[in-house]
C-alpha cells in the first residue's frame, strides 16, 4: 500500500486543477 505516493499525486494535481482554473479565470477578466 502506497498511500504516500497516492496523497503527493491528489497534491500534485488538485494544484494542476487550481493553476487551471486560475488561469481560465484570468483569460475571462
């Protein structure tokens, strides 16, 4: 059982999703 590895990847890419959305944010101003 890897869940360390599992928590850092959900980090990594609920980051992703933010920068995303900040960025689709942004385009829209």
């Amino acid at each position: 059982m890897q869940f360390n590895a599992v928590k850092y990847f959900v980090k990594k890419y609920f980051q992703i999703i933010i920068l995303f959305i900040i960025g689709s944010a942004f385009k829209y101003v």
